[in-house]
C-alpha cells in the first residue's frame, strides 16, 4: 500500500453506503446490527459469537480496534496473508520471501491483539495479498463453512468503496457467504467499516461513500486512542502508511446490499491508480463470475 498524501484527508462524516439494509434476523436473542452498534455505542460486552472478517492484518485494528476488547466469543477471520507475490512490499520491508514477510505480520498481528486486551479464534483463509479477487467463489464457501463452525450472529466487514481490490472482494465475500447462511437459516447480521476510497484529489480515509444508512460514530475516548495506537505500533513493517490514519473515531452501519455489478462510486476508483494488478473492469467481471458459480441472485 502506498504512503497516503496528508493532504488528501477528508473529514466529512458520510451518512453511509447507497443502498437499502440487510433484514435483520427476528429470532429472540439473536444478535442484529442495531443491537451490536448499540452495544458498541456503550461499550457493553458482547456475549454473542461475533466474526470480525477482512482483507490484511492490521485492517481488524484500523476499524474496530478499540471495541476489539468488548467481544467474549470473536472470530477474527484474513482473507490474505498481508504478504504480495510480487515481493515489492516485502523487500521494502526487509525479508526477501512472501512467506517471511507473511510471517512477521502475523507476528505483528499477535502483539497488537495483546496489546489491545483482544481475545479471538483466529483463521487466515491463505489468499495472498492483492489475490482475494481471484477466487472469490472459493474464498466465499471456505468463509460461510468458518461462519458457520463458530456461530457467528454478526459479522464486521470491509465496506465496497473501491479502496483496495481485496477489500472489495472481502466485501463480496461477506455478503456471499451470509446469503450461503440464510439458505441453512443462519444468516448473520453484516455490519461495514469504512476503509479508504478515491478523492478528487488523493484518498478519503476511514469515511463512507455518501448515501444510503446512517453511520454509528464512535468518539474514542483518550485512553481508546492511547491503546489503538500502541496497537497499530505494533505493525512496524507497515508503520509509514498507518501513521497516516486518523484515530479519534471508529465508523460503523449495517451492510447494504451492494451491486458488486456496478462500481462503488463514478470516476477512476482509487485502486486503479496503482499497481495493484486489478482494475475496475476486471474486478466486476470476476465478482459476476464468482456469484453465477455460487448460484448467488443476480
């Protein structure tokens, strides 16, 4: 991932996605997204088996860290293993082998968890960065069989915001594998966190693309702040970009139901501006591919 320009911050408040809300289970005691964002508003525990799924190491810490501590029975779930074949980023960092480099994020990974006070079963579902787009039929079942071992009533995902190609597929892969669920009755809730997307100008970071659901707002508390940056110090190799992140607050909504068939947002999406080995184009035919594979509703 490249180093952010300051200057591209935004710090609008996005109300939220452009489309409508998942149907929230009706089942006494099951977990919705409005009964976890109002847990989390409040900071109250939460008893109910709840998955935490994204892309990379450290992505967990940058949209939930401060609330990690507050799930009893959490499934913490990356897609990749935060390590590119193109040994670019690894190199950068130091190791000459993706598997090394893989290795010292998930080192990384471990001492951030600590740090926070975060317990979670953990499951890497061995994609390699920016390769979560290339097997997304796959990924999707691998993801719905873990959903289903744990329980999980919930689920906090990536947001589809044209940020990274494997946040996007993430994104696919979470409403993929809940509609998986709902065939068996299991449906989990989804609940999104907003990354980074495309600004005129550089990037939008940790805001979502306007429209659709209200947006739960999180103001950290000083000592929230003081441990989410000792958290995201612990991922020294990719320190330059998260430095770059703002921390005072943590975003949340319910999952709209995406048209992975249309881009997030008109114009160039921010991936596309990078060598990321995906384009918009590409990415949509993949995501069609993977839910005609899936049987998935158009």
């Amino acid at each position: 991932m490249p180093s952010i320009p300051r200057a591209a911050w935004t710090t609008r408040r996005a109300a939220a996605s452009r489309r409508g809300t998942i149907p929230a289970p009706d089942a006494p005691g099951r977990l919705t997204a409005e009964a976890l964002l109002a847990r989390l508003s409040r900071r109250q525990a939460v008893e109910q088996p709840v998955a935490i799924v994204v892309a990379h190491p450290d992505d967990e810490t940058l949209g939930a860290g401060a609330v990690l501590p507050l799930f009893r029975r959490l499934l913490l779930v990356q897609v990749t293993d935060g390590a590119p074949q193109n040994l670019s980023d690894a190199r950068a960092a130091g190791f000459d082998t993706a598997s090394d480099y893989a290795a010292a994020r998930q080192r990384e990974l471990d001492a951030a968890l600590s740090i926070g006070g975060a317990r979670a079963e953990r499951a890497t579902l061995g994609a390699p960065d920016q390769g979560a787009s290339l097997d997304m039929a796959g990924l999707a079942r691998s993801l719905a069989a873990r959903l289903r071992d744990h329980g999980a009533q919930a689920v906090l995902t990536h947001a589809y915001e044209g940020g990274h190609p494997d946040h996007d597929a993430v994104a696919f892969l979470a409403r993929a594998a809940a509609t998986l669920l709902a065939r068996m009755g299991e449906a989990p809730a989804l609940i999104e966190m907003p990354f980074y997307h495309a600004a005129p100008e550089g990037w939008t970071i940790g805001r979502f693309l306007p429209g659709g659901p209200a947006a739960t707002v999180l103001a950290l508390t000083p000592e929230e702040v003081a441990r989410k940056r000792a958290m995201l110090a612990a991922f020294a190799t990719q320190a330059a970009t998260l430095a770059q992140f703002p921390v005072g607050e943590e975003f949340f909504r319910p999952g709209p139901a995406h048209d992975f068939t249309a881009p997030p947002h008109e114009g160039t999406l921010l991936y596309e501006r990078y060598p990321w080995g995906m384009d918009g184009a590409r990415w949509r035919h993949l995501a069609a591919e993977a839910r005609r594979t899936l049987d998935l509703p158009a």
